[in-house]
C-alpha cells in the first residue's frame, strides 16, 4: 500500500535498506537472523481515558499492514503494548518491564504527556531511545533521546492568530483558553504573535476544562466586538461555547485546536460546526495523500470499530516516525543499535511522517513538527484551506528560550 512513499519503505513495520551484513552483535531488541526488532509502548487500556486507545490501535494498525504486507526486504516489527491506566508511576514500571523483560528496542509511540515525562529518567538510564511520545511537553525538545511530533501549544495558538490577522483580516481577536498547562502554553504563544503583529487581545478569558456552561464568557466575547475568537480546550469546550454562542446570535470566526478537528468534535456540535478553523499540524483525515489513505484502509481493516479521525492519525503517524527513522537507520549501512539510531534521528529534514510535514530533528533541538495548515469543516468535510507554512516565529523560537 504503501510502497513508493519512503523509497518503497511502507509504514512502521518493514524497512528496506542495504542493512551492514558484518554486525555480528546484536542490540537489545534486535533479531538479526529473523530480521525482527521489538520495540513497546505503554497506554491507557484502563483508567480515566481508554478511549485514548484509539491512538494505540492506529500504531498497531500500522505495524501490522506492514508486518503483512512484505514490503521491507523481511524486516518484522514485534510491537508489544501495556497498560498503564494512565499513571505516571505505573508508566515507570511498564516502561521498565518492557525495557528488562522484553527486551525492547526502543519505547515507540508511547501515550500520554505527563506518563512519558516521568519515564523519561529511567529511560535516559536505560539508555532507550522514544520515539515519537504521544503527548506534548516542551521537555521532550531538549532530551537527546526523546524525538516527538506533537507541537507546542503556544505554537499552534499563535499560527491561528496570525491567520486570523493576515489570512481574514480581522483586527478583533479574542482568547479563550483552558486553565491549565494546555491554556496556559497556548496563551503564550498566542500574546508573542500578538505583540509582533502590533495588536492587543480584545478579550483573553480563562476556563476550567469542567466549564460546561459558556454564557458569561460569550457575552464578554460580544461586548468586545470580536470578529475572531480562538479556544484552546477540549472538544466538549469547544462544543458548548458554539452553543452559547448560537443561542446568544454571537457571530464570530472560531479556531480550534488540532486534536478538536474530529468527528467527535461533530457529534457534540452538529451544524454549529460549520465554518470553524483549526491550525494542525496533521493533515485532514479526509485527504487523498498516500500515507492518510493508508491510515484509513488499515484502520478500517484491523480496528473496524474504531472512528477515522485525528486521534488515530495522530497515534499511526508517530508509528510511523519509528519506521522513518529505522529506516534511514537501515540506508545508513550502520550498525542497528540504540546510539546509532539517535544519530540519525538527528539528521532528518523537512521529512513527510504519516499525517505531518516539515519535520525535522537536529542534535540539541528536538522540535520535530515545524510546519502546520489551516484546516476548515466546510460542507460535511475537514478540508485543507492553508497549505502548511513555518510556525509563527516569535512563538516558535520561544519555546528554545531563542
């Protein structure tokens, strides 16, 4: 399916490559005889997010077209998942069994923002390279062995802010923005790109992530004459502000943020939908390149209940982050070991990984997805109408303490 895409590579689970026949010690992981590698992740099968399975399902999915399809010259991917209930503690203890017990590879596609944080020390230990974590902190830009997809906040926030100004023209732009680190990174990146564009917030309102009830924070987005208003929160956030905002006949440009572009979104909200921008560093699950095709087709295929959005391709493009590297691992003709892994994550440049683009990692600066698009549900599709540019720069140089 996928062949053609990376040199004929496929996805996460067969690598072609003129792999140097002269290694005769194995890493930790490595099969050389059986050309199979073992790598792991841990994920919330139980606790207060399964549905975050979702993400998982689409890494598996991914490894196993590619396990089936014998698209990489024998290359085998023994992709082993634990349940961490989402609890830091437990993640340092799945991680750790994962690493000792199964003897794996490298952590790849692990779920979770705050579990991979308290991982990281034991896995910089171990000395186990992760591979695209599933969760979003400025920490993993700095760690040498930690190379993720998922942007900053405060990046997006400000690309939907500069689109806002240059892309609508609107001048009355409005914040509303959960109060917690996800608010609050966003808020960030957001005032920078304000500032740099010369302009002042009409409004800027914090909200607690249980907000159900949008109201009063629309009636202060209404007295402010704001002609744009960007939230940063969940998809029920978002949903329940569109819905104050109809019921008020408040009518205004609304951004999102990525993980809202959703057909879950689309449940909560109906025909409120319509019309609504979301800056994302994925593209629309509805696109016709190669690599989302192929996310649907095996998707559909091994986990027909699960839904087609950007939770799933957002776990199958960080699967697919793993394979990019072993892959350029595999071309390199070196050893296949853990350092020499790290050492050509760090040579990749404006590289196509599942869903996103431009990413790029170099020693000391792990910001991997540096590009994002506007996309827009407009009649009954998520459709791309920014192709993807650079993050704004001021908010994206931020972030380094550039």
């Amino acid at each position: 399916m996928l062949d053609g895409i990376w040199k004929g590579v496929a996805t996460a689970a067969f690598l072609i490559a003129p792999f140097a026949a002269t290694q005769t010690h194995a890493e930790t992981g490595v099969d050389l005889e059986n050309k199979v590698i073992t790598i792991g992740a841990f994920t919330p099968i139980t606790g207060p997010v399964p549905f975050y399975a979702t993400l998982t399902h689409a890494s598996e999915a991914y490894f196993k077209m590619l396990n089936e399809s014998g698209e990489v010259d024998g290359w085998t991917f023994n992709f082993i998942t634990k349940d961490d209930g989402y609890d830091p503690a437990r993640s340092v203890a799945v991680a750790r069994s994962l690493v000792e017990d199964d003897k794996i590879f490298a952590l790849a596609a692990p779920l979770g923002t705050a579990t991979n944080v308290a991982v990281i020390p034991y896995a910089n230990e171990a000395g186990v390279p992760i591979i695209g974590p599933v969760g979003g902190a400025s920490q993993f830009f700095v760690e040498p062995s930690v190379f993720p997809l998922l942007p900053d906040y405060g990046w997006s926030a400000g690309a939907s802010a500069e689109y806002a100004a240059n892309g609508l023209g609107h001048t009355k732009i409005a914040l509303l923005w959960e109060n917690d680190e996800l608010g609050k990174s966003a808020k960030r990146g957001f005032d920078l790109v304000m500032s740099d564009l010369g302009m002042e917030p009409v409004e800027s309102i914090p909200f607690d992530v249980k907000t159900t009830s949008f109201s009063a924070h629309i009636r202060r987005i209404q007295n402010s004459g704001a002609e744009t208003v960007i939230l940063y929160g969940s998809n029920a956030n978002l949903a329940a502000a569109l819905k104050a905002a109809d019921l008020q006949g408040v009518d205004v440009a609304w951004f999102g943020p990525f993980f809202t572009a959703d057909p879950s979104t689309l449940k909560l909200t109906g025909d409120l939908l319509e019309g609504v921008y979301f800056s994302s560093w994925l593209l629309p699950v509805a696109s016709d390149e190669p690599e989302i095709v192929a996310y649907r087709e095996a998707v559909a295929k091994y986990y027909p209940k699960d839904p087609v959005g950007v939770l799933g391709l957002n776990g199958w493009s960080n699967a697919a982050l793993f394979h990019k590297g072993f892959q350029m691992l595999l071309d390199s003709g070196k050893e296949i070991t853990r350092e020499n892994m790290v050492a050509v994550m760090n040579t990749m440049e404006d590289a196509a990984v599942g869903g996103a683009r431009g990413v790029t990692f170099v020693e000391g600066d792990h910001r991997g997805t540096r590009q994002e698009g506007i996309i827009q549900y407009k009649d009954g599709e998520f459709v791309l109408v920014r192709d993807f540019q650079t993050y704004p720069s001021v908010a994206f140089d931020a972030s380094m303490g550039q």
